[in-house]
C-alpha cells in the first residue's frame, strides 16, 4: 500500500505537541508511486541543521530529524525508512541509537567518520554508493573528513549538500568556512568536482542541511546549477 504523503495523515490524537510539522517541498504528481520530498523543522541535536526524508521505493532520511513519538509515527505513517544517511559528523544528533531501534533502519555515513558511532550497526563507503535506482551518494571531504552529499536524479536533480553547501544570509549558496571547518582547500575542490558532473539539465535544485531560514521558508535552492557554478567561484 502506498503511503499517505499528507502532512494531516497521522490523526491529532495520536500526537504529542511539539514543533511544526514537516514540510512537503517535492512531490511527483504523475507517478504510480508517490515521490515526494519533505523538509524537517531544525533539530537543535544537530546544531540547527535540517533533515529530509526522501519518499520512493526505498525511502531515505538524510540527517537526524527532532526525535521523539510524533516523528517516529509520522515516518512510520509514510512507510518506515530503509536507509538513514549521514552528510557529516554533526548531522548525527543525540537519538540516532532509539532512532535505527524504532524504525529497523540501516545506517549510512562515509567511512572515515563511522568509529562516531560505536555499537551501531553501520553501512559505510569510500567515494560513492547506490542506493536506489535513483539516488546514490557521493563523498565530499572539506566540511568535515567524511562529509557526502546525497543526489537523487528525480524532481528534475536533487543535490542534499548537508554543511558542504550552504545559504549565506542573503541566501546565497555557498561553501562556508569556520573554525572547525576539516580542510578549506579539499572543501572547494569538492565543490568543483560536484560542478563537473552535473549540468542544468540533470541538477536543478539543492536542498541544504542548514541556514535554511535565509532562504524565507522554501528549504531548497532552485536553479541548482547555476548556484553550484557561482558557488565554485567562492
């Protein structure tokens, strides 16, 4: 049975108050199944970043979203998750071990960076793995040692660029650096290595694993391609 991909599906009573809802930000109208892509409020586990669920035939969450029985019955409602993938280090958040126990997911991160989280039942890879038809990952050291960027070739090209690629406050997409940025000059190679091999046709959106209130409530960056080429000029 396909699942309910309406943010109301879950009856009231079911849950507890918390913060918003996810947020439905793609969805495929023409599809016998329905793809879709939401957007989670920030969690403050994992400094303010923003977590996707990814809905096809092998649902997929980036990051940790803010955990607790609401959450878990709203993915639940919508399918369960497959994989949980991690875009760096921090996207990790503090309920990651109750989160693979409720859901029965596998973990997904770069290898470089899967001794943070001891006991678990971990999935790693080097430079690139598949997932699904549709959506691979792809290493992108810089940000952090094992930082990686998720691309899913529906919705026209979808990049979740995790911390790798952020909106600055005029919400312009960009590689940012900080004091506890891994490698500066890695981080901008990354950046032109994901400009190689996309073009406008195959990239046309990206959706942040942070900063996503500068861009005024839509949580993805569209003309993905050009922001990625102005982005390599950073």
């Amino acid at each position: 049975m396909n699942p309910d991909l309406s943010p109301d599906a879950i009856p009231a009573a079911t849950i507890a108050p918390r913060s918003k809802q996810p947020r439905l930000i793609l969805q495929e109208e023409n599809s016998a199944y329905p793809h879709a892509v939401f957007a989670f409020p920030p969690n403050r586990d994992t400094l303010g970043g923003t977590a996707y669920l990814i809905v096809e035939e092998v649902n997929i969450l980036v990051d940790c979203p803010p955990w607790d029985e609401a959450t878990q019955a709203w993915l639940q409602a919508r399918g369960g998750v497959q994989w949980l993938f991690f875009t760096h280090r921090n996207g990790i958040g503090k309920q990651v071990k109750n989160l693979q126990q409720a859901l029965n997911c596998q973990i997904l991160i770069q290898e470089q960076e899967a001794y943070l989280l001891p006991g678990l039942t971990v999935t790693t890879f080097e430079r690139e793995l598949q997932l699904s038809d549709h959506s691979r990952v792809i290493w992108t050291p810089g940000h952090s040692p094992g930082s990686a960027c998720l691309y899913c070739d529906r919705f026209g090209g979808v990049l979740f660029s995790g911390r790798h690629l952020l909106p600055n406050p005029q919400g312009v997409l960009m590689p940012i650096k900080t004091p506890k940025t891994f490698h500066w000059g890695r981080q901008q190679r990354s950046v032109q290595g994901l400009h190689d091999q996309f073009t406008p046709e195959t990239l046309q959106v990206i959706c942040p694993g942070a900063n996503t209130g500068f861009l005024r409530g839509k949580h993805m960056v569209e003309q993905a391609y050009s922001a990625l080429a102005s982005a390599t000029q950073g």
